[in-house]
C-alpha cells in the first residue's frame, strides 16, 4: 500500500520536473517600465526622504507619548524601508543562477 502512495506522489512530481520550462523573471513588461522607473526615482529622490524623515518623526513622536523606544525603531524602519525597497527589488527580480 506504502510503494503505492510513493508511486502516486512521484510520479507526478518526476513528470512536472520534466516538463519545467525556463522562467525569465524581469525580462518582459516593457510597457510597465517607465512607471517602475518613476516610482524608484519617487522614493529614492526628494519624496522617498520626505516620507522617510515623517515617519521617522511620527515615530519620535510616539516613542515620546508612550515612552518606549520600540515606536522609534518602526520608524526608523519604514524610513529605511521606503529608501532602500527599490534597490533590494531590483537585486531580487533581475538577479542571476
């Protein structure tokens, strides 16, 4: 019953493996590149600092109010994510085996 249930699941995944074609993650969407490239210079340029700096400060602001420096540190976080998220996408999606 056991060798069954073995044949059942892997043959299957054997044939699948087989079958697996080439994957070309970022190459095509052209059409959708110039809208990516205006949101990376968004939030790397002057409104990605803008919007870091203000989360920053909210998180300041909060830390104060609840007295913890856990809301400063989410801050800092959201500031580093809004800088850094373009860069990191890129390294990913267009990155090579």
């Amino acid at each position: 019953m056991k060798k069954d249930r073995l044949i059942g699941i892997a043959l299957p995944c054997a044939v699948m493996a087989l079958m697996a074609l080439n994957a070309y993650a970022g190459t095509g969407g052209t059409e959708f590149q110039e809208i990516y490239g205006k949101l990376g210079e968004w939030s790397q340029g002057y409104l990605g600092k803008v919007v870091a700096a203000g989360a920053f400060l909210v998180g300041i602001a909060a830390g104060i109010v609840r007295q913890s420096i856990m809301a400063v540190v989410t801050g800092l976080g959201a500031a580093m994510a809004v800088q850094y998220t373009p860069t990191i996408i890129d390294s990913i999606v267009t990155g090579v085996i």
